[in-house]
C-alpha cells in the first residue's frame, strides 16, 4: 500500500490545478469463483477520487460501481443520465 499510495503522489504533482483523478480497481482473483457473494473481501475494492471539490477522507457510506459513471459526470459538469438509483458521491 505505500508503493502504490508513493506512486499516486507522484502522479498528482505531475497534474495541472483542477484536474480529477479517478482510480478504481478489481480486487483480482484468486476467490474460488465467489463473485456475487456478500463477503468484504468480495465486496471492497480500492476507488480513489481526487480533486478540488473532492475533501480528504473515506466516505461515510458504501458506494456502487453503478454509480462511478454519473458521479465524474457530475464532477465534468456534464449531465447525467436518467436514472432513479443514481447517488453522486460528490456534489
């Protein structure tokens, strides 16, 4: 974890002020085929946001893959597609 948290510092000073950086992940394999069960280390992958609206920290619920879309929409200010299970993480 700390090459990897190394190695994302990096990358942001590399980056203009105002950018956004998502970064999402799988939790790999090696599970037994248990995709689709309620287990944590099933269910929690890394996914990181960075940027000027974004406050450091974990958020207080659990998010949806579903949502990653809608929400750097949001952040692009662009608009979202309709849809009644939408949460932005961040407005």
């Amino acid at each position: 974890m700390e090459n990897a948290d190394r190695c994302i510092g990096r990358l942001l000073q590399t980056l203009p002020p105002k950018s956004y950086v998502v970064i999402a992940s799988d939790h790999g394999g090696g599970h037994q085929r248990t995709h689709g069960t309620d287990e944590d280390s099933v269910m929690t992958v890394p996914l990181i946001f960075h940027g000027e609206r974004i406050k450091a920290g974990e958020l207080p619920t659990p998010v949806s893959v579903l949502d990653l879309a809608p929400t750097i929409a949001s952040l692009a200010a662009l608009e979202n597609p309709p849809n009644g299970s939408v949460e932005i993480y961040f407005k």
